[in-house]
C-alpha cells in the first residue's frame, strides 16, 4: 500500500432530498499495517493528478467511513471566501 491515494468522501446528506455531498481530499495511512485514517483537502496540480484522481475514485467509490464515524463542521472562511470545513470523531 502507497502512503496516500486520491479519494471521494461522503461529508453530508441533505435531510430533505437524500442527495449526498462529497469532497474530493487526499487519504493518508499513518503506518503500512493503517488503514487510510487521515485526509487533507485534495491538491490537483496537473492533468496527471486529475487522471490519478479518477482512476483511484473509480477503482474505490466514495469513502463513507469518516460519515460514519464522526461529525463534519462547515464554517464559511471569510479569507479565502470559501467553505471550510472540519472532522471530528464520534467518542468511542
């Protein structure tokens, strides 16, 4: 197993419509016997990256186990003029 890969996360459903959002991040595994447990907001820098990205999306589908183990938190960054947003875990 390489020490990151392209993923799709699940971050939200839309209680009305069902409709689930994702976001495109970078997963890490912290040790090679880890699963992929850490994630930062994907960096596309070239074609390459892109076609890397769909091919480990495509290969994976969209990752539910952080939606399923923690809490999303958005919050407008004002600065950037763009969402942010933040994950905590369920306590065990």
């Amino acid at each position: 197993m390489k020490g990151w890969k392209f993923g799709m996360i699940l971050v939200e459903v839309v209680e009305e419509t069902g409709e689930e959002i994702c976001e495109l991040v970078e997963l890490y595994a912290i040790d090679k016997e880890d699963e992929y447990a850490m994630y930062c907001k994907a960096r596309i820098m070239c074609p390459g990256d892109l076609e890397l990205a769909y091919q480990d999306i495509k290969k994976d589908g969209v990752n539910r186990w952080f939606y399923e183990n923690g809490t999303f938190k958005f919050e407008m960054d004002d600065d950037l003029g763009e969402r942010s947003w933040d994950w905590e875990p369920n306590e065990a």
